[in-house]
C-alpha cells in the first residue's frame, strides 16, 4: 500500500508536470536557438550576448518569481472551492507584473554601463548594452504571460501553454534569420537582430495565451474591484517577495559567476555561456517538477483548511484519523518526496550522458558551426563534467523551493539560498578560482559547492515544516 501510494503520486505530478516540462524545453529552445545564432556571428558576439543572457535571466527570473505563487493562490482556492476568487487573482497578478515589468526595464535600459567598473571588457559591454535595449519592450509582455500562465497552471490547464511555445521556437528562429542579415528590406541589426526577434516572440506569446486562457476559463464578470485586487495582490506578494528573491539570489550567484568569467577573459566567458545553456535545458525538467509538486502541496494545504472548518463547525475534530482520514503533512511530504526522488533520476541519467560525451554534446549546441575556438570547446567539454554532477543538486533545490512556496514558506527558501550560495558558493568559487588557480574549473567547482549545500538545506526545511505546520486531517484523499 505504502509503494502503491507513491506510484499514485508519481502518475499524478508526472501528469501535471509533463506538459509543463515540455512547455519549459520549449521556452528554453528559444534561448538556445538565440545561443546558436550568437555562435554563429562569432566570439565576441556570443560574449556580449551571453553576458547579456545572464543579466536578462536574472530581471526575467526574478519577475516570474513575483507572480509564480498565482498558481497556488488559484489552486488553493479551488481546493477550497472558491472557484469565483479566479479574476481577482488574475488582475493582481497583472498589476504585480506590470509594475515589475516597468522597473525591469528601466534597468536593462540604464544599467548596463556599470558593468565596465566590474572588470568586463568595453566592447563586450557595448554589445550587451545594445542587446538589453532591444530586449527591454519585450519584458513587459513577458511578464503579462507569467501572469495567465500561473492561472493555467493552477487550474491544471497548462495544454494551451506547450502549443503556444512550441510554435513560438519556428517564429523565433525565423524572425532571427530575418533581423539578422537584414532580409525583405529591414536593416542588418546582428547581434540586435536577436533580441529584437525576442521581444515580438514575447508579445505574440502573450497575446496567444490571453485569448486562449479566457476563451477555456469562466473567470465570470471580470470586474475590477480595486479592494479585492489590492487583497490579492498583497496576497501575491507575500509568496511573491520571497520566491523572488530565492530565484533572484540564484540568478544573481550564476550572474556574479559569469562576471567572474568575464575577468578571466573572453574564451572563459563563451564556453561557460555553451555549458551554462546546457544546463539550463536540463534545468527544466526540474522546473516543471517543482511547479507540478508546489501546486499539489497547495491543493493539499486548501483541502487541508476547508476540513479543518467544516469539522470545527460540526464539532468533529477528532485526535485521530480514521481509515478514510489522512493526515495532510502525510500527503504533502508524499508529494514532495516523490518529486525528489524523480528530479533526482531524471538529472542522474543525463549526468551519465554528460560522462560518456562530453565534447560530442558541446558541439551539438554548437551546430558544429566552426565559428568557436577550439579553445572554446575544449574547456566547454571540461567544465560539462563538472555540470553533470551540479544538476542533480540544482534540480533537488528547485524542487524544494517549490515544496516550500506550497508550504507557505517561501521566506525559508530565499534566507536558505543567501547562506548556501553567497556565503558557501560565492567563496568556494573565488577560492579556487583565484586563490588556487584553478580557473574556469574551479569557478564551476564552487558552483557545485554553493548548489549541493542549498540542496540540502531546503530538503531538511521541507520534510521539518511539513511536519511541524500541516498535521490537519484530509477527508478520503
């Protein structure tokens, strides 16, 4: 019963988080496609807009932390049964998104000249400043679509996410080959052309997703009740500042590490981008885990309280449960430990793959192209060893961190990344960067370091909440 009872579980998170998964690879086909072209039009190019990339991904990430708990807000509401709680939470999420979408911007517009007094090279800086400038309109929207995309997800209704995506990746790479070399009469932009092709991706993306999402959902009379908003999105933001700060300390470590790359010269910087995506890639199966497992937990919690009540009204609350009883933190380390235990697989196998060809996978993202040094690709193979042993701990972490923004403790899980990645990480990677001149390796090393001991404190801080907050009884789950 206890296996059967997992293997359940396994069925149920692996339902909602496929297509979330797929929807993730998608997203990050994107990415890789702009890589690739980056690639394509040389060393510095890839440079500029790797470091670009970075910057970019901690503004994004950081804004999708804001608005990612409206996948629990909804999925809590409807496992209490407030189904009519759907546009409120909705126009929060957009009022939350678009004032982060603002203040994203302006730093992408006026932020990037700083990166000179950080020790990075002025025509590399150049180049990234002329990419953020072209990536800047398409944040907003960006945003926007974070905002439906968590109303989707936590009604279970992420099939409309994949399709968009997944049509998404043809038009990026077509409007890149377009803006690049300047085809059907529009300038030459290069390197521009690139993030000018991922701003329209962005707004189409958004667009698509609006439509669709109202033309599945009944959100009712969508009516603006601006007290009702301003609730929720206090609401948000109490799940919202933490997680965002969480996925902002971990953006921002890989972002300090790619601008300590950046110091050790322009080769460093390329091949740490090459492996850097690879991982990323990977990096979304454990995304789609951690949201598929946090929106259970959330669907546990809301069940939780709503039998809690109902019992509390009737005089029923018994010290015990009966054999159609569960206990709610039984359920919840359930779900949790089961997404650990697939993240954990999952990375291990494709660990494996990384061991047994390493230099075969970095010229697949490369296109073979012969653009990149061999230089490049050499230290790229390297450091992907390195890599495949740190996804197995970066995707527990990230499910963990879903685990705990179920929970209701997401503060948890920032103050647990500040200690193992600023105060773990960040050394051990100057240490044996610089102090052991070990360079790139050593860099990549300390990542391993700071991601492994977050990892492990997020892990113990689930299973030690779950059993501390939730002991409430859920009826025949």
């Amino acid at each position: 019963m206890f296996i059967r009872g997992y293997l359940i579980e396994a069925q149920s998170l692996l339902r909602l988080a496929s297509p979330l998964i797929l929807t993730q690879l998608a997203q990050v086909a994107i990415s890789t496609t702009d890589i690739v072209m980056m690639g394509l039009l040389g060393e510095m190019s890839l440079a500029a807009g790797g470091l670009a990339f970075f910057i970019f991904n901690l503004l994004r990430t950081m804004g999708f932390g804001l608005v990612v708990g409206l996948s629990n807000m909804v999925a809590e509401a409807g496992g209490a049964g407030r189904d009519s709680a759907l546009a409120d939470c909705l126009f929060a999420g957009l009022a939350v998104s678009t004032t982060a979408g603002v203040c994203a911007a302006l730093i992408m517009l006026f932020g990037p000249d700083g990166l000179i007094f950080l020790g990075q090279d002025p025509n590399i800086v150049a180049q990234t400043a002329e990419y953020l400038v072209w990536m800047a309109p398409g944040i907003l929207p960006a945003f926007w679509f974070y905002s439906y995309r968590g109303v989707s997800v936590g009604l279970r209704k992420a099939g409309p996410l994949l399709w968009i995506t997944l049509v998404s990746i043809g038009v990026n790479a077509g409007l890149n080959y377009i803006l690049i070399e300047g085809l059907f009469g529009l300038p030459k932009l290069g390197l521009a052309g690139i993030a000018a092709a991922s701003s329209l991706v962005f707004l189409l993306s958004f667009i698509a997703l609006a439509v669709l999402t109202h033309s599945q959902i009944d959100f009712g009379k969508l009516r603006i009740d601006m007290v009702r908003v301003w609730q929720n999105a206090r609401d948000l933001l109490k799940i919202g500042l933490p997680t965002s700060a969480s996925y902002g300390s971990e953006a921002g470590f890989f972002a300090v590490i790619a601008l300590m790359m950046g110091t050790l010269g322009q080769t460093a910087l390329a091949a740490h981008t090459l492996v850097n995506q690879m991982v990323y890639i990977v990096f979304m199966v454990a995304v789609g885990l951690s949201h598929a497992a946090s929106v259970g937990i959330s669907e546990a919690v809301g069940q939780g309280t709503s039998s809690q009540r109902a019992a509390q009204k009737n005089n029923q609350i018994n010290s015990g449960t009966t054999s159609g009883q569960r206990s709610a933190g039984e359920i919840i380390r359930r779900v949790g430990r089961t997404a650990f235990f697939l993240g954990g697989i999952i990375m291990s196998i494709i660990a494996v793959l990384y061991f047994l060809a390493p230099e075969r996978l970095v010229a697949l993202v490369t296109l073979k192209s012969g653009q990149q040094p061999v230089e490049v690709i050499t230290l790229a193979s390297k450091l992907l060893l390195i890599a495949g042993v740190l996804q197995v701990f970066d995707a527990l972490q990230n499910i963990a961190i879903g685990t705990l923004r179920g929970l209701g403790q997401a503060s948890r899980g920032f103050w647990i990344t500040v200690a193992g990645y600023w105060f773990i990480g960040l050394p051990a990677a100057w240490f044996l960067a610089i102090d052991q001149h070990q360079g790139a390796s050593g860099i990549w090393i300390g990542l391993l370091v700071g991601v492994a001991a977050t990892a492990c404190m997020m892990i113990f801080a689930f299973e030690y909440f779950s059993r501390t907050r939730h002991s409430g009884v859920l009826q025949s789950i």
